[in-house]
C-alpha cells in the first residue's frame, strides 16, 4: 500500500512539475518560439479578391480561442499579420457574425500562410474560408488593395 502511495505521489508531482514548466495545461498559453531573444511569429496574409458586386463590405475573421476579431476585411483587399499563436488553429469568418464558416489550421512559427476569404455565389450571405496555394495566392492578391487597419 505504501509503495503504490509513493508511486502514485512520484506520478503526480513529475506531472505538476511538467505542466508548470510548460505552461500549457495550466494556462492555456502558446508554445512561444525564440531565436536570439526575438520572439518567431508567422505571417498570415488574409485577401478578399473583389469578385462580387454590391456584396457586403466586411468579412470578419477571426479565432474562438483566444477570443479574438483579426481583421474585418474589406471587398478588393489584403491584409497581413504577425501571428504568434502557434499549434492548431480555428480560423472563423462570417458576415455580420451570420452564417460562420471555419477553417482548421496547423500554424508554424516562421511560416506564411495566405488564407482566401470570399462570399459564396448564390448562398445569399454565406462566407467561404480557404488556404491558398502561395502561387495562387500571389497571382489573385495582384491588384488587390493593402489593408492598413484590421477593423
């Protein structure tokens, strides 16, 4: 009985141990990722390609967890961003917070993602949300309108 008690005891406190060094059970917190003492952040480039005339004016990205708005990005524009939430994420969009569509992300740090937000034809207000091809991404960002403010 002892012995259990004592193995039992080592599995707890090897555990707690684990989870306060990293943070992450406790907290919640991201895996934060430094070279030299600068945090690494990945580049997300969200676009809108202009395609549909008298759609609405804003499409809103943005995450569940952490609790967050990105960007409302506007018809004919991109936006780029530094993020430093790392691991999976749950990209969410939707117009006037109707009608929410998601995207399931896996977010390395150092990494450039482009990320197409669009209006689905003939679904009214129904928001699409899709990962594009760097290539791809580049050739329908062309002519298309920076962002400077995400809201």
């Amino acid at each position: 009985m002892k012995t259990n008690l004592y193995f039992l005891f080592k599995v707890f406190l090897t555990s707690a141990l684990l989870i306060f060094i990293t943070g992450t059970f406790i907290t919640g917190q991201d895996v934060i990722v430094k070279k030299n003492g600068d945090e690494i952040k990945a580049i997300i480039y969200f676009y809108r390609p202009s395609k549909v005339m008298g759609s609405p004016n804003e499409i809103i990205v943005g995450t569940n967890v952490p609790d967050e708005v990105i960007v409302k990005l506007k018809n004919g524009h991109w936006f780029k961003t530094e993020y430093a939430h790392t691991g999976q994420r749950e990209f969410i969009t939707g117009i006037f917070s109707i009608n929410s569509e998601t995207l399931k992300i896996d977010i390395e740090p150092g990494k450039i993602y482009y990320i197409k937000c669009s209006i689905m034809k003939g679904m009214g207000m129904q928001s699409q949300i899709e990962i594009a091809d760097e290539q791809i991404a580049k050739k329908e960002m062309n002519g298309l309108k920076e962002q400077k403010t995400a809201k």
